[in-house]
C-alpha cells in the first residue's frame, strides 16, 4: 500500500558548553531587542496620543479663560449698549431667547423695561428661542437641501417666506423628515 521511506539521519554535531551558551545568548539577546522595540514603538503611541489629548485640552481651556477675560473686559460696553442702544428685532429676538434659556431671572428686566408682566415677557422669549431653533436649523442645512427647500433666502426672510400657504405646501412636498 504504502512505501516506507527511508530517512538518512546523520551524525549530529555535538556543540561545545561555550559554543551552546554563545547560542543561547545570541537568541535571548535578538528577543530582547525585538521586545526592547516593539516597547518603544507602543510607548512613542502613547506619548503622541496623550500628546494630542492634552493638546486640545490646552486650547480649550485657553480658549475659555479668553473668552471669559473677553466677557469681563467688554462687560461695561455691553451693558451700555443694552441700556442706551434700540437693537434690531433680530438682535432683539436673539437676545431674549438666550436669555430664556440661560437666565430665565433675567426675564424680569424684560419685562421691567417694556412695562409688561412677566408671563406675557416669558411667551414672548419661548417664542424667540424656538425661531432661533429654526433659524439655527436652517443655517446647518448643506446648500443642496436649503436650495431645494428655500431657494436662497437667508435668516427671517426664510420664516417669513414660509408664512405663506403656497410657500409651505411647496416646502412640505419637498421637505425629507428624517433625512437630516
């Protein structure tokens, strides 16, 4: 069935105590170096990602200690210009939906300056914060999808379009909930 092969075994050498512990240094020692290697590059990874990580932590951190130094050094001129300057109603609007939603206390200097109460204010700025939703919404659109749904109009000129009827049944049939 199956022929037996005949294997030809030679005489092995026999090596020397010096040459076999020769070997086994030199074998140890190869390991060794890839071991040695391989930890380096594993801890020049680390050290790059660790790098990076801190990186943007720095910046954000500076970026906000700026930001707040920037709040404090301006707070003069802002105030001034929120007493004695008559804003836009977009500025208007902006600013009393943000302060809904940061301050709702700062709803009673509203009120206050338009001799209004307070709930009639509080309507007003939920108002104003869910039109700068929309707004908000609008401005993250690609160009493609605000092209097709309203043409090339901007800011309130978008919501003022869309209070007509024919301009909302056009943007309802071309509108893709869900496709955000």
């Amino acid at each position: 069935m199956s022929k037996s092969r005949e294997i030809d075994v030679r005489k092995q050498r026999n090596l020397t105590l010096a040459e076999t512990f020769h070997l086994c240094v030199k074998g140890i020692t190869h390991r060794l170096l890839r071991s040695v290697l391989t930890l380096a590059v594993v801890v020049l990874a680390v050290a790059f990602f660790m790098f990076l990580l801190s990186e943007n932590s720095f910046v954000a951190s500076t970026a906000e200690g700026v930001g707040r130094e920037i709040l404090e050094q301006r707070f003069a001129t802002t105030l001034m210009d929120r007493m004695f300057n008559v804003p836009s109603n977009p500025v208007l609007c902006r600013r009393l939906g943000n302060a809904w939603r940061l301050s709702p206390d700062s709803l009673a200097e509203y009120a206050a300056v338009a001799r209004w109460d307070i709930a009639r204010v509080r309507k007003l700025a939920e108002t104003c914060d869910r039109e700068q939703s929309y707004l908000k919404f609008f401005d993250r659109l690609s160009v493609g999808k605000s092209l097709v749904l309203v043409g090339k109009l901007k800011g309130r000129a978008i919501l003022e379009s869309l209070a007509d009827p024919k301009e909302q049944a056009g943007f309802a049939e071309h509108s893709f909930v869900g496709e955000h």
